[in-house]
C-alpha cells in the first residue's frame, strides 16, 4: 500500500488505518463523531496527500482541457477553480475533479486517488499531442484545515489576506514560510483551505497547524469524519455514488455539464440523456426506522426493488441515519416513503431533499 | 483498565460475568475499541435462545457493522434496554453500564472454555 508523507506523524498519533484507493490512510485518530463535531464547531485537519494532481500546460492546454472536461471552461480564470466531471463518450463519469488555472496555459486537476493512473491515461490519450500531461502527485502534500475556525489558525501563519479569498478561489503565498496554493474549498461544507505545496514540508506544515490550532480546538480528522462530513452535505463520492456506469444528469451534477457551449467528450451522449431524463436520480433519504443503511444495501418500494443505496452512515450533525442512492423517477419526490433491507429486515426511509445540512 | 481480572472471555471479543445463576454478557474493551464510536444496537427478545457461537446481536458503529455472538448457549432473561437509545454506553463502559445481555445457559461447565482475563490478554497480544 501507498504512504503519505505523514505516515509516520499518523502512526504517531495513534491513527486506526485503512486500505483507501490503494493508500494507507487515517480513518480516525480519537473517534469520528468528535473529528467530525470538531469540524463542524471549530476546525479539523486532514491529510489528503493521496489526491493525485496533474498539470496540464503548453500549448493548447486551453482546448485540451474543454475536450476533456464537461464544465464550460471559459468560467474559469487565474484564481479561480472549477469543480468538474471528466466523461467517457457514452456519458459516464471517468472522475469527479477540481481545475485550477495556474496561468494562461496552464491548468492543475486535482483527482481521486483511485483513479488517478486511469485519469492521467485517458487524460494523456485525449490531450492534443502538443500538450504537456504530467503527474505532479508525488511533488505536491495536500492538506485539508475545514471548520469555522480555519481562517483564525491560517491567519497565524500567512500574510494572505484570506477573508478576500471567495469560495473556489485560490492564492499563490507563502505560508510558515514555505510556498503553496491557498484554496478555499474542501469537501466538509464549512469554512476551509486546502493547501498544496512541496511534499517535502507535509510534517512540517502539518505540526504547525496543530500546534497553531491547538487554542482554537483543531482536531486532526481523518476519512471516517470527512466521509459523515461530506455525506451531510451530499456531496458525491466517486467509487460510491458516481463512477462510469453513472451519468452527471442522473446523480444530481448537471450544473456542471455544459451543453450549450464547446464541444466536449460525452457531449452528444449526455445531450440525448438529458432529453430523456431521468429513468432514475441520486436522492437523500433519513431511514427513519430502526437501523443503518449502507453502501450496497438494496431499496424497495411496493415490494419492488428499485435501487441500491450508494452511501449511507450515521449522521453525527443530525443524529440520524442517513444514505444516498439512486431511485426510480416515481420515488423520487421529498416525502415518498421506501424501504432498505437492513440484513433481512426491511426499515422504512423517508425521501428528502439534498443537502441534508 | 482494558481487560478486567474478574471477567471471562471469548475469541470473539465477548466477555461474561456470574451473577448467581445467570450469566451477564458484553464486549470487551478492544473489540468496542476497533468498532469505535457505536451508534446502533440491534438486541434479542428476552426468551430467545441461542446456541454457543451463535450471533445473538448486532453492532453498528460510524464506520462498520458487527455481529456479537454468544460464548455460551442459553436463553435470554433480560436485554440492555438502555442501549436502544444509549448505545455509546458500551464505548463509555464497556464492563459496567454497556453490558448487552443476561441469558440462563444451558451447560455453565461450557464457562471453564473460556479465556481467563490473563489468557485473553496473551490472545490479544498475538492478534
């Protein structure tokens, strides 16, 4: 299995690990409901060093990238930063990313872990030729501060003026000396930065947050709570809720698919699925009898299966159980009542609207 | 203290105290410990029966789902109620107020199969 370059500071702490995408990653390091309280209440910090990040630069990096990508890059400028699907011509989702446009020829994807040796393939492949594709994962650490408190802590360490900083924009500063892109976005739903920079100084940024953040009552978290976090949210989690066999119309991201403007990979399919749609859509729902439902889990309605569910835990926010998973177009109204097979039994869950925080 | 002197266990992870003629039954600290943070317990009827090694429950904590199963056979005479609404009890007191459940056994000679608190301790130390 893969290691971060914080392995041994997660070791240290005395973090369970998990196999995540081939990385050996912390899922908790004192218990999921407290990292998870923490990031909501004050602040929490993650390492996601397993993300995998590709630079594409050079030219024609511009039309490479909306060949690839089914987001209108022409939102996009220096500064900014784009949440995208990647899409294979039928209109599945190859991966779930963020681009950063570094320059005018040149645009960071940041991607998910277990797809990023695919990702770069197909990225590669469909690139023009006289584009740069390169695997930047190994230069850069990436850190996660979320919660209400993460500007307070960061404020410590940089001179960036970070209430300036919108959400999904980025700065190039300079932080506990080192120099790294300040993002504000994460995966959390509050307030918060991720930060990439030379993987060389991942413990070293990492201890001076914590030691920072120890008077705001940061926690270090690891993907147990991100996972809750995200799943509050219902933001989608690739592998889980989104993978090839979806389409972004189906599982609630049409907001980043643009059809009427450049051509892009998936177009034509995605347009013929939107004029169709939907036979079926990722919906929330709070199983409201007794019981969990999880990844895999099967969904009935009138003594019908009609689904699976794709994500689904405690909610630690709303101390509640509650999942996502796609459902039958006629189940999908807030308010329908449907039924997870919890092991033999069936538990009633109530359909609502996403987000569920 | 994480495994208690004055208890018997399994290789499940479960731990059994006498009372009288009855039998008290819970998890251990370790196994509450590598759940984490329990947020659901699904618990037999008081009457029910089960064979030793049979699973008589389920655990669910944030990250994973768990069955308990019982170090020896019995019938159940009382359940934890409190865990119904409380069930962190058994990550707070995993030995005390998080017991699961009480069951009559059918053969109590099956208790001297069990690990004593120093045998348990030497099983943990080479899982």
């Amino acid at each position: 299995m893969k290691k971060t370059p914080l392995h041994h500071t997660h070791n240290v702490l005395g973090a369970k690990m998990t196999d995540f995408g081939g990385w050996e990653m912390p899922v908790e390091y004192s218990s999921i409901i407290d990292e998870h309280h923490a990031v909501r209440n004050h602040c929490g910090l993650f390492d996601i060093c397993h993300m995998g990040e590709i630079l594409i630069s050079g030219e024609k990096a511009a039309q490479s990238v909306q060949r690839l990508i089914s987001n209108d890059l022409s939102k996009l400028e220096y500064g900014k930063v784009l949440y995208t699907p990647i899409c294979s011509e039928e209109g599945g989702i190859i991966d779930d990313l963020l681009v950063y446009m570094l320059g005018e020829d040149s645009y960071l994807f940041v991607v998910n872990a277990a797809n990023k040796i695919k990702d770069y393939e197909w990225i590669k492949d469909k690139a023009y030729p006289e584009t740069k594709v390169e695997d930047l994962s190994d230069y850069y650490a990436m850190l996660a501060l979320q919660g209400p408190e993460s500007s307070n802590i960061l404020k410590q360490l940089t001179d960036a003026e970070l209430d300036k900083i919108d959400y999904y924009h980025f700065v190039e500063a300079e932080a506990a000396g080192v120099d790294m892109i300040i993002s504000r976005t994460g995966y959390t739903g509050e307030l918060g930065y991720e930060l990439y920079f030379t993987a060389e100084k991942a413990e070293e940024i990492w201890q001076r947050l914590i030691k920072v953040g120890e008077e705001y009552k940061l926690l270090p978290a690891g993907l147990g709570a991100r996972n809750t976090l995200r799943l509050e949210k219902g933001y989608a989690l690739y592998g889980n809720d989104i993978d090839e066999s979806t389409n972004p119309i189906e599982a609630g991201l049409g907001w980043t698919v643009d059809l009427d403007g450049d051509d892009f990979i998936g177009r034509e399919s995605l347009l013929k699925i939107k004029e169709n749609c939907c036979s079926r859509r990722l919906k929330g729902f709070i199983i409201t009898g007794r019981g969990m439902a999880r990844h895999g889990y099967e969904i009935y309605a009138d003594s019908q299966k009609i689904g699976r569910v794709t994500s689904g835990s405690y909610s630690p926010s709303l101390k509640k159980s509650i999942a996502m998973g796609y459902l039958a177009e006629e189940y999908t109204e807030a308010g329908s009542k449907i039924n997870i097979k919890i092991r033999d039994r069936f538990v009633e869950a109530e359909v609502v609207e996403l987000p569920f925080l | 203290m994480s495994v208690r002197d004055d208890l018997l266990y399994s290789k499940d992870h479960e731990w059994v105290r006498e009372e009288d003629d009855i039998l008290v039954i819970g998890i251990s600290y370790y196994a509450q410990e590598e759940l984490g943070d329990i947020v659901f317990a699904e618990l037999p009827e008081v009457e029910e029966e089960f064979e030793t090694g049979d699973s008589f429950g389920v655990l669910e904590s944030v990250k994973a789902v768990s069955d308990t199963f019982i170090p020896l056979g019995g019938k159940v005479v009382e359940v934890n109620e409190e865990l119904l609404d409380n069930p962190e009890l058994i990550n707070e007191d995993p030995y005390g107020d998080g017991w699961l459940i009480k069951i009559d056994p059918f053969d109590d000679t099956e208790l001297d199969e069990l690990l004593t608190a120093e045998e348990y301790t030497e099983f943990l130390e080479e899982e």
